[in-house]
C-alpha cells in the first residue's frame, strides 16, 4: 500500500515544513537511504562492522522514536511504525562508532522529518548510522582519522 506523506504525517502525529508536497508518495527503499545526517543501511552489508545487542529491544510506537536531533537543538529524526510492526535499539555496538541503533520491521517502516519530510523502509533488518565526512577511522575519543586525515560527522 502507498502511503502519502499527508497519512504519514497524520498517523505520526509528526508535522512537516509548508514547502513539501503532502500528497506525494512515500518512497519504500530495501537499499541503503539517506535523510540527511541519517544513513540507513540494510544489515548484511556492514554485518562485520555492527553486533546487535541481546537487550533493549523496543516497539516502535506509531508516534515514533526520536533517533537524532541536532546539536542546535533543530527538527529530530524520528522513526514511526504501525503497532507491532518494528522494534528499535540504541545499544549496537559499531566499530567505527557511527551506529545510533538498529531496527528490525515486519512492515514499512519510515523516518519523518519536518524539513526533509517521509522515506520509508522495507521489511527487513537495518543499521541507523550518523553520516560521516572525510576518510579514515573515527575513534571514541575524537574526529581525527588515521593517517592525520580530518572526519567530522555531518550535521544538518
């Protein structure tokens, strides 16, 4: 079924900007996505780099989980899912220490936005990573990558 981001919005509870076309398609990715400081990558492809925890499982609500607000105190991140369809967890381990959770859905699942307004995500297992400039590792400790090349997580 196509959702709208209008029936997003309001099933969410979640308001968007007036610029963003309400009767526009959601698009459902099985792939990796981006909404913008957010990476959304399907599990297999960084299962080396990401463990999942045993504990902290959580329901996504269908008014969402905030995943990430901006430094600056901006619009979050939130991911929103029909009743029983996803579960949520903030304590994956990632040794490149991007990962902000992971999630498992049964159905679509989305990310909400006010600026950047709905994608959603297909069935399935994925990791929620912050997005990275630069090259290199990003340590615990700081954003200096190896080999003296500068990293610094992106920021919308």
């Amino acid at each position: 079924m196509t959702v709208t981001l209008a029936q997003l919005t309001e099933r969410s509870g979640r308001g968007v900007l007036d610029h963003l076309e309400r009767e526009a398609a959601v698009p459902v990715i099985d792939g990796p996505q981006a909404q913008g400081d957010l990476i959304v990558i399907p599990h297999h492809l960084v299962s080396d780099d990401v463990e999942f925890p045993r504990h902290g499982w959580r329901a996504v609500p269908p008014e969402g989980i905030e995943l990430l607000r901006s430094a600056a105190g901006g619009n979050p991140h939130a991911l929103v899912a029909d009743p029983g369809t996803c579960h949520w967890a903030a304590s994956a381990r990632d040794r490149f220490n991007l990962a902000l959770g992971v999630l498992t859905a049964t159905a679509p699942a989305y990310l909400v936005h006010a600026e950047h307004g709905g994608t959603g995500i297909a069935p399935g297992t994925y990791v929620v990573r912050r997005q990275r400039e630069g090259t290199g590792f990003v340590g615990r400790r700081g954003t200096r990558a190896r080999g003296g090349v500068n990293a610094h997580l992106v920021a919308d």
